[in-house]
C-alpha cells in the first residue's frame, strides 16, 4: 500500500522557523569566513541587518528566548 503525503500551506510558526533557520545559516556562513574566534557584536548585526534597530522592537516572546 502506498501512502501519500499532502502538505498543508505553512502557518505562521512555520515561517518564522525558517526565517530563524535561515538567519542560523547566514551566522554560520559569516563566522566561517572570519579569522578570530568569535563575531564581533557588529558583524551580527551587520550579517542580520539589524543595524539601528531597538530591542524595544522585538517582539515580547522572542525577545525573552534572546534573554
């Protein structure tokens, strides 16, 4: 018997995951290509293209898993 998959349009969760896999990706691509140890606060930022931006613009829940 052979069973079929369908898949469902992604919901709101499964956007933002990927959205997070893919800003995963790009720091990992970022920190292999650097000779020092660790990024530098404003590589992250550079790399998430967060410059200039608030924590106070984050929302709540996803600001409390950054800690």
């Amino acid at each position: 018997m052979t069973h079929v998959v369908t898949l469902s349009a992604p919901n709101a969760q499964d956007c933002v995951a990927l959205a997070e896999i893919e800003l995963c990706g790009e720091l990992m691509i970022a920190a292999s290509a650097v000779d020092e140890e660790r990024l530098s606060p404003d590589r992250i930022d550079e790399v998430l293209d967060v410059r200039g931006e608030s924590w106070a613009s984050v929302p709540r829940q996803a600001a409390r898993r950054r800690g």
